[in-house]
C-alpha cells in the first residue's frame, strides 16, 4: 500500500528524514497517571494530593510538559503550544 503526503511548499524541499523529524517535534501525547505517582516522573511538579487520576501533557520524547486535572486542560495547552496531542490508554 503506497500513500502520497501532500507537503506545503516549505515542507516540500526538506527531506523525509527532515520532515519527520519536524513532525515529532510538534507531537505531543496526553496520559492518565496518579497524583501519588507524579514526583517519580516530574520532580519539580508541586505535591499532589494522593489518590486521584490527572493528565499529564508529554512532548514526544517522553519529557512531562503539564500535569493538570483534565483532560481536556492537556488538550488546550497542547493546541496553544501548537502541538499535535495524542491520547495514549
């Protein structure tokens, strides 16, 4: 199965290693953690009360950008940092 990829002229003279390195640097990926489990993955996050769920915005590479009490709060602060979030279950 082949399948072409429409490419805007700037993309259009980077090469497919460039442009997908471009694209991974605008992904983004939200997940559902602990709030007792957040300091093992993002130190500098404040002390959360334990027992509940919050969503935890990551750049594609793994590093935590926010921790927030929705979902739909990750999605927002992906979109105003021009990042393409992805849900992981």
């Amino acid at each position: 199965m082949s399948a072409s990829i429409h490419r805007t002229p700037a993309v259009a003279s980077m090469s497919a290693r460039d442009v997908a390195t471009y694209a991974w640097r605008r992904l983004a990926y939200v997940r559902v953690a602990r709030s007792e489990d957040v300091g093992f993955f993002c130190p500098d996050a404040p002390l959360l009360a334990p027992g509940r769920d919050v969503f935890v915005l990551y750049a594609a590479d793994g590093t935590p950008i926010l921790v927030t009490d929705t979902r739909e709060s990750a999605i927002a602060n992906a979109q105003n940092e021009k990042l393409e979030a992805l849900s992981v279950h």
